[in-house]
C-alpha cells in the first residue's frame, strides 16, 4: 500500500506537465529540457496561484472539492494548450527521448525511496522542525498559518517548501508521514533530472548530463575521501563519519554542506525543498542567456521561478538573481538596453509575487557584515578564517583544477559561452565573497566563533551546485566536440578529472549508504512509524489526533530544546503547541533591530524572554495545584487540550495530573499516556 501511495504521489507530481510544456517548449527547441522542466514549471505556477488565493481568502485550503477543481481546470488548459502549440515535441524522436527520461527518473524515485525505507525515521537532527511545517502547512485552512511551535503567533520561518511538498499529498489525500519520505524521493530526482538536462544540452553528451546529475546529488568531496583513505591506512583503521562531509575540523566553525549530505540524512529543509526550484531558475536564465531577444513569456517564469525560490530558500534567489545579473549585464554589454531593462522587470515581478510573503514575515537577519573586521573585534583566532587552503582544496580542488585547465588552454570557448560564463563568475564571486563579507544572524550575537557558519553552509551549497553544471562544461571543452582518436594533453587532464570526480565522489556515496542505510530493520516509508517502538503512547495520540481532529487546535505538551523529542504531538499531528523548540523559535524570532544596537559583549534582550516566559508558563501549568492558576494559563494560551506522557512526566517532576480531570474530560489514554479535552 505504500509503494502504490509512493506511485501516486509521482503521478500527481508528474500530471503538472500538462500545464508546463506549452510554456517551456515555447522557450527552446531542446526537446529534453523542455520536458525536463515542465512538471516543475507547471506545479509552481499551479501552487502559487493556490497559494496567494488562500492568502487572500479567495480560497479555503481545506475545501478538497474546490482544489480538485482547480487542478483538474488546470490539466485541462495544459492539455488544450499542447494539442494546439506543442504537440510537434512529441514527434520525430521526441516522444523515445521523453520515454527515456521518464523510465529513468521513476528508477531514481524508487532507488532513493528503497534506500530510505532502510531508515525512515523523522527523527533526530532537525526532522521534527520540518515535520511539524509540513504538517502546519498542509492542514492549515489559509496562509500564513499559526506558528505550530507557538500559540498565538503566525509562523516566521520559510515554509513554502514544506507547502509545496504538502500540496501534492493534499490532492492525493497522502498521509504526511509517507509524505515526508516522498517528497525527499522527489527532490532528489527533480534535482538529478533538471541538473543531468542542463549539462547535457549545454555539453551536447548524455555522460555529461549523468556525471553532473551524480556530482549534484550524490558525490562528495575531496575532503572526505581524503578522510576515508587515510583511516584505512591509520592503525588501527579509523572510520571516517559521514557528517565530517560538512564539517572539516573539530571543532568546525564553518559548514560545507552540499546535497548529497542533505538526502543521506533526509532533513525536508529549506535549503534542500528549494534546490530543484533552483535549477529550474538556472534553466530559465539558460533559455534567456540563448535566446536573440528577452522574450516575455521567459520574463514572467523567470520571475515565477525566483519568486518562489526566494519564499522557500531566500540564499538561492541571491544566488539565481546574481547569475542574471551577470547574463544581463554580459548580454547588454554585447548587444544593448533592452536587456538591462528585461531584468529589471524580472526583478520587479519577483518582488511583487513575493509581496504576500514579505508582509508577514520579518527576518532575523542582522545585516551584511565585513568578516576582518569582526574577527579583529571579537579577538577571534583558531576560527578557521580565513578558510584554511587545505579546506578551499578539499571541497572545491577538482572544480579549480578544471578552470585552471580551461583558463589556459580553452579561453575563448569559455568566454563565448554566456551563460556558462555568468555561472562560473558568481560562483567564483562566492568563494572569495565568503572569504571578506558574511550575513549576520544569530551566530554573531550568540556564539561569534561560528559568525560565518551560516553564510559558508548557504551560498556554498548554491555553489557547489553550480559548478558541478560548470566543471561538466569545462570537460566538454577540453575533450573538444569531435571525437578524434589522437590524444593531446588538455583531453588526458580532462579524463583525469573526470576519473577523480566519479572515483572521490562515490567513496562519500559508500561511506553514506553503509553508514546511515545499511543494516537497518524492516522496510518502512511512514516517516513518523519509529514512535510505535520508542513511544507507543505518543504514537497511539498521534494517531488518535490525526483520525479525529478535523481542525487544527492546541495541545498544551513539554516545553523543551532543540534536537529533541519535544514537541512531539503538535509535530507529527500539524496541531498547535504553546512553545516547541526554543532555541529554534527564538533564532526564527530574533529582534534584529535590538541586536544591532547591542554594544559588543553587551547582553540585550533580543526575543528570548518571550521564548523563555512561554516556557515557564507551561512548567508552572503541569505542576501547580492552583486550578485557578491553570485556568488562566489556559486562557492565555487558548489551551483546548492537555497532553500527559512520559515526557511530560520527566520533565515536570512533581507534575499535578488530578487537576486535568477536574478542568477538563480524559478522551484518550493508551499505557501511561493521556489526552484530556478542557470543559
């Protein structure tokens, strides 16, 4: 029943390249692209308009029947639009190069899911925080929605991601639990997929396309086969972990994560809902960077493409608008005006699809920091800044050497190459840019060490991404478009590079599938399923909530940290709870404003004592006598329901449970745990 579940979500996903291909192939004449990129296309622009109608209360998010119209509306006018505009995509050898592409994208689908059936779990790390929005967000009524961490407040993180990926299971009527699971399955693919298409129609080879999709989603890096190699020949041998993938020192002040970190341990965060819609934007600059003249229909899902990268991961819309920039500055330098005027209205679009979003979420961030500077006036040292040439070598040695190799052999190939130039310089513009500026955030107000942590870990991942499309490019250069059977130089280095990409890699891909996958227990997708062995009365709630529970309500439970199982019923349930995760809620909460007047060393309240107070509200609740006390906690949190398990137990010794028979009526126990309805 689950794999058929697993099949459906796909096909629901899939459905939207009705609505996509009219668009796309009106963009290119690369057929395989245009394929490639019409389901995404088609589910953006579907969602967005689902979205924004909910916004404005157009539209009841929960009114099944009027989605399903809307979607089915939807698929209509895309299959119209083919049957007039786009039917010739499928003639001639279009329709066994769309039949290929599909048979191996739904072989990737299954392949990754197998893989995480060996470990399911929404558990650890930063899971429950992903869960508990894709839960919030798919069973909330209208957007934005209450915070499920916090009563009262609307959420203030980035979302749209998790909305996306809730979509799909709300059209299937998909549990979220599958859907967890389902949805990193679909990343991982889109993201093979429209990464693979990109190199391969700016490479013109099928291994190319296939040697990028590995590099994106799977490959590590130097660093870590480094790690690996010489544990083996340590004694006694050493095993190199997985997560060192990310962090290179102990400790590490700074974060290199790249994707294939990301889909090992499985986290729906933001950074990894966003990456497909990434490429997708990097596909759309490529159709521009192309095209003779800006065509309007490219402005608009360009725009479409950036807006909702900046809902779900702003760092990726920095990243996508500086690689437009620079085509349209390349492209007016080249040619004239109207270029710098086309991305201009793609920016001005972007923002005003984004203006819903931006009313109602105010950033943490502190600003654009000057990196010597802050490490001159916090006397930091032993820092890892600037980053050590060992590390620069280590995550982005192969990708050097090969621009190294065309810089002096292929110049003028690279340079006539506009798009391909536009990535290689942003990406570049990365690397040293995190070396002399950083974003301020909480890091350099609470824990100054890791000031930069955030900025290496974000923009880093975008460039990774992209020069995995660029270090393709560079082989293809240097190997030259002809076959020929003489062997030069430059065509030896390239294969080398080549060699050293596949072989460094798959040794993280190994290290990763042996270390978290194998040796796991029975197969299983339901991400929330491991609470029935470690929590069966957690569990057994969980369930009883999700059977029963039509509207989303709150659930007073334990206040805890992050990285822990607190927080547990209001994030597998999508209900509300008076305070999660602290720290998390006051790092998406954090008063920017107040942080920037705080005098260096100072202490300031910057939202922790609201954080903290919520928290001590619901201690006093569990534990006081005082029914009049409870009554007003419940009455200040608008408390509907009261949680008792093992948890709470723990953490409030000297809990008072009698008192919740009183102010309210037990409507469910399983074991030691109980769910009391208040009167």
């Amino acid at each position: 029943m689950e794999f058929i579940s697993a099949l459906l979500y796909y096909f629901i996903f899939s459905l939207f390249a009705a609505v996509g291909l009219p668009l796309t192939a009106r963009l290119t004449s690369k057929r395989a692209l245009a394929w490639g990129a019409a389901k995404l296309t088609g589910f953006i622009l579907f969602a967005y308009i689902v979205w924004v109608s909910s916004y404005l209360r157009f539209l009841d998010y929960q009114s099944y029947q009027t989605l399903l119209i809307i979607f089915i509306l939807f698929l209509l006018a895309g299959i119209g639009a083919i049957w007039k505009w786009s039917g010739g995509i499928f003639k001639g050898g279009g329709l066994k190069e769309i039949v290929w592409i599909e048979a191996l994208s739904l072989a990737v689908y299954i392949f990754y899911l197998f893989l995480r059936s060996r470990n399911p779990a929404a558990n650890g790390t930063e899971h429950f925080m992903d869960m508990a929005l894709l839960q919030a967000a798919g069973k909330t009524h209208f957007f934005p929605f209450i915070d499920p961490w916090y009563a009262g407040k609307f959420v203030n993180y980035y979302y749209f991601g998790q909305y996306l990926m809730g979509l799909i299971a709300n059209l299937g009527r998909i549990s979220f639990g599958l859907t967890y699971n389902f949805a990193l399955a679909l990343i991982f693919t889109q993201s093979a997929v429209l990464s693979g298409l990109l190199a391969y129609v700016m490479t013109g080879f099928k291994k190319y396309g296939l040697l990028a999709a590995f590099l994106v989603v799977a490959a590590g890096t130097l660093f870590f086969s480094g790690c690996v190699f010489n544990g083996l020949f340590s004694s006694p041998v050493r095993v190199c972990p997985y997560p060192s993938s990310t962090r290179l020192y102990t400790p590490s002040y700074i974060i290199n994560e790249i994707p294939s970190y990301s889909f090992t341990v499985g986290n729906l965060h933001a950074h990894l809902v966003a990456l497909p819609i990434f490429l997708l934007d990097l596909i759309f600059i490529y159709f521009l960077a192309q095209s003779g003249a800006p065509a309007i229909l490219n402005i608009i899902l360009l725009a479409c493409g950036l807006a909702a990268s900046g809902m779900a991961n702003p760092w990726d819309l920095v990243s996508a608008a500086s690689v437009l920039a620079a085509v349209v500055v390349i492209k007016t330098i080249k040619n004239s005006w109207k270029w710098f005027t086309a991305g201009g209205v793609v920016l001005i679009l972007v923002l005003l699809l984004m203006l819903p979003n931006l009313l109602n979420f105010s950033s943490p961030i502190l600003g654009l920091g000057f990196a010597p500077s802050f490490v001159r006036l916090h006397h930091l040292s032993g820092v890892q800044y600037p980053t050590p040439l060992m590390a620069v070598l280590g995550m982005w040695g192969i990708f050097l050497a090969g621009a190294v190799l065309v810089l002096i052999y292929k110049r003028k190939e690279l340079f006539a190459d506009t798009f391909l130039s536009a990535l290689l310089v942003v990406s570049a513009g990365i690397l040293v840019g995190t070396e002399i500026f950083f974003v301020a955030d909480i890091y350099s107000i609470a824990n100054p060490p890791y000031f930069r942590a955030n900025t290496t870990f974000k923009f880093g991942y975008d460039a990774w991404v992209m020069l995995s499309v660029v270090f393709v490019s560079f082989l293809a250069i240097l190997k030259g478009a002809a076959p020929s059977k003489k062997s030069s130089g430059k065509k030896i280095a390239a294969s080398a590079l080549a060699f050293l990409a596949v072989v460094a890699g798959a040794v993280y891909s190994f290290e990763a599938v042996r270390q978290y996958y194998a040796g796991s227990g029975d197969f299983e997708l339901d991400a929330s399923r491991w609470m029935a062995k470690e929590s069966p009365g957690d569990m057994a709630t969980v369930e009883y909530i999700n059977n029963h529970f039509e509207e989303r309500t709150v659930i007073a439970e334990a206040v805890g940290d992050s990285y822990t199982s607190y927080a547990r019923i209001a994030t597998f349930t999508g209900m509300i709870t008076p305070m999660g995760w602290k720290t998390h809620e006051w790092t998406w909460r954090l008063d920017a404003k107040a942080a920037k007047k705080a005098p260096v060393g100072a202490q300031i309240e910057t939202g922790w004592g609201a954080v903290a107070g919520v928290a001590l509200d619901i201690e006093r609740f569990y534990k006081t006598s005082d029914k009049n006390e409870a009554k007003g906690i419940i009455d200040k949190y608008g408390i509907e329901y009261v949680y008792v398990g093992d948890l709470e137990r723990q953490t409030y010794q000297g809990l008072n449970e009698p008192k919740f028979s009183e102010l309210g009526t037990l409507i469910f126990s399983a074991g030691e745990s109980a769910l009391y309805a208040i009167k």
